[in-house]
C-alpha cells in the first residue's frame, strides 16, 4: 500500500507597513484565509522603521504563521518590497502577494490573483489596478455631471421665459398705467374747465 503526499504550494502575503498605525490591525484582519487553505500561507508583516505607535499595533497581531520585521532605520517604500520578495525567494516560496498596512489594497483580491497564476504557470507577475474603479466612477460621475448639468439650463431657460413673461407684464401694465394716467389728466382738465366756465357763467349771470 501507498501513501501519497501532496504538498501544498507556498504563499506568502507581506504587509508592508510605515506609520499604519491601527489600520494595520484591519488590514489583517481582512485577509481571506479561509479561502487560502490549499495553500501553506505565512504573513510577513515589514515595518520600515514608523515611529509611531505602528510598532505597537503590529505586536498586538496574533497568528499561527505569522512573522515581524521591524526595520532599524527607512530603507524607503522600494527596498522594503525587495526585502519582502528576497524572503520569498530564499524561503522557496511559490507565491508572493503584496498587501499596504493602510488598505490601499483590500486583500480580499488577492484570490482573483492567484487563480489567474494558477490557470496560467508562464505568468510570473499580477498586478492589481484602482483605476479601472476610478474609470467607472469617472463615468459615472460624468453621467451624473450631464445630467445635472441638463436640469441645471432647463431650470435656467424656464426661469428665464418667467422673467421674459413678466417683464412684458410689467411693461404692458406700465403702458397702461401711463395710458390711464394721461386720461386721468385730460379728463381733471375738462372737470377743471367746465367747473372754471360754469362760475364764470354764474357770476355773470349775478351781475346782469
């Protein structure tokens, strides 16, 4: 009889970290390992060199597999990525996976990933891209823009045809108040005259 064992390929997921400070806690709190288990997973969590209260957070974190290095002095955004894959690479690693301590990238598509290399063994590298996010959202906020911007000149021509209407309202009512006026005035003109003849009639009359 035959026992065959089939080792698990190894993956491993570095945080890189600097001036995290608790959203680090979060970040590997989000990591999908129940969806990992046909892998041999470990965490490599680098701080490079926070003097913040990083530090602390990151040895509040707990796990089975799970390694911390805290860096003495800034190696820089660049060498800390190189130190994190010289570690998967001297430790045989099958995989590696990048995750920011701040959650710039949610690890939960680190799943995607994997099955894209899985699928594909000539593929080395993937990378993840927030601007396919950003372009939907770009659309969408376009979409919204111009429609806004629709309402914005409909709401501004009907305005408009209001002031239009109500200026040629005041105009007519002007022109009438000036048309009434001006009778008003010739008809206080005949009154004053006939009033002026009707004395002058009378005291004549008394005289003869």
């Amino acid at each position: 009889m035959y026992t065959y064992f089939f080792m698990k390929k190894k993956l491993l997921i570095f945080i890189i970290t600097y001036k995290a400070k608790y959203r680090i806690k979060k970040v590997y709190n989000s990591i999908p390992f129940k969806k990992l288990t046909k892998f041999s997973t470990k965490v490599l969590i680098s701080d490079d060199c926070s003097k913040d209260e990083t530090i602390n957070y990151i040895k509040k974190i707990k796990g089975k597999n799970i390694k911390k290095i805290f860096n003495a002095k800034n190696l820089g955004y660049g060498k800390n990525i190189k130190q994190c894959l010289s570690f998967a690479i001297k430790n045989n690693y099958n995989y590696a996976i990048m995750i920011h301590g701040d959650g710039q990238y949610h690890p939960k598509y680190m799943i995607k990933m994997l099955n894209v290399m899985e699928k594909d063994g000539s593929i080395k590298a993937v990378s993840g891209s927030r601007m396919e996010q950003k372009k939907d959202e770009l659309k969408l906020l376009s979409s919204k823009f111009r429609e806004l911007k629709s309402l914005v000149y409909d709401y501004r021509d009907k305005k408009e045809d209001e002031i239009k209407d109500l200026n040629e309202r005041h105009d007519n009512l002007k022109s009438q108040i000036e048309n009434n006026q001006k009778s008003y005035e010739k008809l206080i003109d005949q009154t004053a005259n006939e009033i002026s003849n009707f004395i002058e009639k009378a005291n004549l009359e008394r005289l003869s």
